[in-house]
C-alpha cells in the first residue's frame, strides 16, 4: 500500500502537476489529465487513494433483502462479500478464505453458510469459522482465530457504503449534507424494480461523468431526451463527498421524449418545482443517482482496470407506486428511455476512450453545463494528491 509520499512519487511525470490545475473555480479549472483515464499506473496509485481509503458505494440496502443474501465483488482491488446476517444487519467480509486464500463466494444468491470450495473450510453469517476439516492435528490450530475479515460498512438514506479503513472517517463527516439535499424524496425507501449488469470499455470515471453533465445531451440525445430538459440551476456548493444539481424538464426526465404520456404518478410528497424536475448527484467516487419527479435512477459503476468498467442500472420507485394497477405496463416504457440512452452514451464513451489514449490528449477547460464533473475532478486531485478533506 503506498503512504502519501510513495503515492505522488510514483505517478509518471507531469501528472502531479497536471493534477495541480485541477482546483479552483469551475471556469478557469482544467479538466483531469489523459493519465488519468488510461495509465496502469494512474490506477495502482488511484485504487489505493480512491477506493481503499475513504467510503465506496456498493448499492442500495434492498439488494439483499432477505437473511443469506450475498454478493461478492471487487472493490480496489481487494475481493469482497456483502452478505445479510442473522442480526438482520449488513456485513463485508474479506472474500479470501483464512487458508489459503481461495474466493469463498462467487456470484450472488442467498447461503446458510459460506464455504470455500476449495478445502472446504465454512464460515457462518457473521463471519465466524465454523468448520475446518483435517485441521485437528495442526497444533495449536484455533477456529476462534481464523475468521474472515471483516470491514465497516454503513447504511444511508437506503445506500450501502464500504470502507477498508480500520478507522475510516466517520460516515455522517463523509456524506456531509448528502441527506439534506435530497430529503424531499423518499430516498431510504425507494423500492428497487430492476437491476441491470453491464460493462463498457471505458474508464470508470468516463462513466460516471457523462450521467452528471447537460452538455453533451443535445449531440447525443438529439432525438430522445434532450427535448425533456431544461437548462440546469446554477450549481451547488455543498458540503461532503458529493456533487449535485437540479433542473426542471417538460413532463418527467423518466421517460422519452415522445413516451410522456405513460407518466408514472408524481411522487406525493414533492413540492413546487420538484414536481418537473431531476435531482443529479454523484456519490463519490462510484454512486451517480437521478431523483425525478416519479422515479429514482442510479448507476453503481466499479473500475475494471483503466480501460474497462462494471456497471449496475438501478430503477426505483416509491412502493405506492410499484403497487399503482398501471405499473407493470407503464414502467416499461422507463426501462427503456434508460436502455436507450445507454445505448446512445456507449459508443460515445468508447470513441472518447479511444481518443484519451493518444499520446496527444491534453487537459481541457469545463463548461458551466458540466458543474459537477469539475467537483468530482476537484475531489479526486485532492484525493491522489493528499489534500482531500474528507
């Protein structure tokens, strides 16, 4: 693991001072640098600065409804398994067998128990080890001794968030206004209707950018959903991890912009102009989250090396909704403005990849239509170089 020295040290030239104009006010910031998106080594130093220290997203608490629910993942490098316990909680266990290392879990699903398949050794829901067959003559062997891993995990307005840390900053520090910006919605118990996996051959941040920024909606999404919105609200400054802005739209940005007729019912709760309008916030580094007036939308996105990313769709609405008569037919029609608009995005996003690789990529300047990228690249400077303050 490197410290803070080794860290910068290691980053290939000029990239620390490219890194360096990464601050100030949006308009005059540049963008991050080519490195950033494509170098192996950029991304050693990243993993460790980004998503093994701090808090990382792995999605909304309603994943794992049910006592056994599990899935094992790759945060940063280090594999992982989220499983509800017996306590009703939430726990991440180190998914390496306390052997010889072997994956215990693979996939997702619902256990009793988890066994490694390769000796066979059995850890209970709570991370203890239950059973560890020929190991009675190995003395001085104690299975109290000899359980997995495990590390903080915390729950908020319905996210699921991980840290490796042993004492990672306290949570309420790290999402700082998060829940007040978004507590007009009912966010901690939207009900999740449907979860797609994916992956795209580009980097992760690549990703995550084009969900949180209007400026590349008209080129795009000439004919889909552009029409729908609106020209966003001045940008927020906010406290945390976080970035977000609002926009009204014409009719709910759920939906095509020729599909509006089969609207959902507006959330009850929202008041004045929530009533038309989206909520864009990214959860950094990996949680980007659309707050309609009807539905949420998110995108869980996990590096899969610099040219390569795991993605996870999510469409939730609140239950008075999903129990609507219309629902099974109408909602439909949602899956696919977001189907299509990923469909529109991916290519572009493979293009832009393949243009950050040359070795003439340069650094550019934001747009006022990008407000949230330019935070998240502010974030992220002061994350590799040492001088975040979360």
């Amino acid at each position: 693991m490197y410290g803070l020295d080794e860290r910068v040290a290691v980053l290939p030239t000029g990239v620390t001072a490219d890194l360096g104009r990464c601050t100030g006010p949006s308009d005059t910031m540049r963008t991050l640098p080519p490195a950033c998106y494509t170098d192996p080594v950029v991304f050693a130093v990243e993993q460790e600065a980004v998503f093994r220290s701090g808090w990382v997203g792995v999605g909304r608490t309603d994943r794992w409804p049910e006592v056994g629910d599990y899935s094992a993942m790759e945060l940063g490098g280090v594999p992982v398994v989220v499983v509800r316990g017996a306590d009703g909680g939430l726990h991440a266990y180190a998914n390496s067998c306390s052997h010889r290392s072997a994956q215990v879990m693979l996939g997702e699903g619902n256990c009793t128990r988890m066994r490694c398949r390769f000796h066979f050794w059995t850890y209970g829901l709570d991370g203890r080890l239950l059973a560890a067959p020929s190991m009675g003559r190995t003395h001085g062997f104690e299975k109290g001794e000899h359980g997995l891993a495990e590390f903080a995990l915390a729950e908020v307005a319905g996210f699921v968030l991980v840290s490796f840390e042993d004492d990672p900053p306290p949570i309420d520090t790290w999402i700082g206004d998060f829940p007040a910006v978004h507590e007009a919605w009912p966010v901690d118990s939207m009900v999740t209707a449907r979860r797609r996996e994916f992956t795209v051959d580009c980097n992760w941040k690549a990703f995550a950018e084009v969900f949180n920024e209007y400026y590349h909606l008209p080129y795009v999404h000439p004919t889909s959903i552009d029409h729908t919105y609106d020209e966003p609200d001045d940008a927020e400054v906010v406290r945390g991890g976080f970035a977000t802005h609002f926009g009204t739209t014409d009719g709910t940005g759920g939906l095509l912009d020729g599909t509006q007729e089969k609207a959902l019912p507006v959330i009850s709760q929202l008041e004045g102009r929530l009533r038309a309008g989206v909520r864009y916030s990214w959860l950094f580094p990996n949680i980007i989250v659309a707050l309609g007036s009807d539905a949420m939308w998110l995108y869980e996105v996990y590096p899969d090396g610099p040219d390569r990313c795991r993605c996870a769709q999510v469409v939730s609405f609140p239950q008075s909704t999903i129990d609507h008569p219309d629902f099974p037919e109408r909602v439909s029609s949602y899956y696919e403005r977001f189907d299509m608009a990923l469909e529109e995005d991916i290519p572009m996003l493979e293009e832009q990849h393949a243009g950050m690789r040359s070795p003439f990529a340069r650094q550019g300047m934001f747009s006022y239509l990008e407000p949230s990228v330019a935070n998240f690249a502010r974030w992220y400077a002061g994350r590799l170089l040492g001088r975040e303050s979360q």
